[in-house]
C-alpha cells in the first residue's frame, strides 16, 4: 500500500503529527468563526431591540432565547451556595419581569402587580 503522505499509517510518524495538528488547527478555526458569526448576530439582535433599530422578530426571538438560557427562567434558582443563589434569584426575577410584560394579558399583569407596587413603578 503506497501514499504519497511520509508516515501515512504511522501515527507517531513526525509528518502524520504535523498533518494532524493542522486539521485540529483548522477545524478550531472554523469552530471560533462560527462562535463569531453567532455571537455578532445576537449582538446585532439586542442592539436592534434595547438601543436603535427596528427589531425583527427573529431578533426579539434571539434576545429571549438568549435571556431565558441565561436567567434560567424555566428552572428553579435554587443553589446549595447561598451568593450564587442569590444571583440566579435575581436573574430569575428579571427573567420573570420580562415574560410578565410581554406574555400576560393586562388584565392579569395588573393583577399580579397592582397589589405589590404603586402607579408611579408599575
């Protein structure tokens, strides 16, 4: 069996090594542009909805999706650790705040917030 690779089959064979850490080194490549062209996309996504713009509702669903993985907000903020508890409350709490204003009825919202607040922090 002939190939034109030196070491070809021979796994410790110097010219296999140098081979095989470009293919790693190239598919980490591809890997970080594909971490890049996401995270600039939902980048994109939250200025369009909190800053300037004209949101879509693919950015609205990618600025949700994003909040509801980072607040945990379908998961309880429970944590053996009482500070990191308190963090995930918060974030919870926040998480709880935004579906509130977006999902209820108002009807419901003030329900659910007439009773804790006055007119002025509703």
């Amino acid at each position: 069996m002939s190939s034109d690779i030196p070491g070809a089959g021979d796994e410790l064979h110097p010219d296999f090594q140098i081979q095989l850490a470009a293919k790693e080194a190239s598919e980490a490549e591809d890997v970080y542009m594909d971490i890049r062209v996401l995270a600039e996309r939902r980048m994109h996504a939250y200025a369009r909805v909190f800053r300037a713009g004209t949101p879509s509702k693919e950015d609205r669903e990618i600025v949700m999706a994003d909040l509801l993985r980072f607040t945990r907000g379908e998961s309880t903020p429970w944590d053996a650790d009482p500070r990191f508890h308190a963090v995930l409350t918060g974030r919870h709490e926040v998480w709880t705040r935004i579906k509130d204003h977006t999902k209820l009825t108002l009807d419901e919202f003030i329900l659910k917030y007439h009773t804790k607040a006055t007119t002025q922090e509703i």
